[in-house]
C-alpha cells in the first residue's frame, strides 16, 4: 500500500477532478455532434455518473486507503472547475473536430453498405 502525504492526495483528486470534467466534455462534443433521443441521454448521463463515482471511488481506496475527508471532494471541485476555466474550450474543439473527421471516414463505408444492402433488396424484389 502506498503511503501519500494529504497534499500528495488532494493533487491526486486534484487531477480526477481534471478527467472528470474531460469526461464531461467528451459526453459534451458526441451530443452536439449526434442527436439522440432523451432515452439515450439519459443512458450517457448515467454513464457519466457511474465512471465519475468509479473513479472517485477507486481513487478513495487506492490513494487514501478508503478514508473519506472533505479535501478530496474538495479537490475534484477545483479539479473540474480549473478545467472548465483553462482548457475545456481547447479540448471541445479538438474533441468535436476529432469525431467530425471519424464521422465523415466511416460515413465512406456505411454509404457503400447501404447502397449494397438496397441493391440486393431490390434484386430480391424483383425475383419475387
């Protein structure tokens, strides 16, 4: 078990608060870039609260041998908010440029799918 001084901690929780709020942006960027019903909105924001608890939780144990105190919560708020006021902005755009450029290269195979899939279809159709 490793023995961290509480600065040595809050610097830990400091940098989850940082993932965390990377995390956030990245649920951000997939909804503007894909609309999706409120079901599935719903399922990414519970997915988003299952990994931030996970990683606090993890971090709890492994890090301060699963003693709870207040500086560690108090490290991810600074965390998220340090982040939110630096590089969110920077990680939004290169995130959303990111799954834009996927979206147009997979978009390449899945029309050929398509137009393949509607081209047997119809042959289908026909000898019916």
């Amino acid at each position: 078990m490793y023995n961290f001084s509480q600065e040595q901690i809050f610097i830990f929780f400091f940098i989850i608060g940082i993932i965390i709020g990377l995390i956030f942006d990245i649920f951000k960027v997939l909804r503007k870039s894909f609309k999706t019903p409120d079901i599935i909105t719903f399922i990414e924001d519970l997915i988003f609260i299952i990994v931030s608890g996970i990683l606090t939780i993890c971090g709890i144990i492994k890090l301060n041998r699963g003693e709870v105190r207040f500086f560690l919560f108090l490290g991810i708020f600074f965390g998220i908010i340090i982040y939110i006021l630096t590089i969110s902005n920077l990680c939004v755009i290169i995130l959303y440029i990111f799954v834009e450029t996927c979206k147009k290269i997979l978009k390449i195979p899945f029309c050929c799918l398509k137009n393949i899939f509607i081209n047997v279809r119809t042959a289908i159709k026909k000898d019916l």
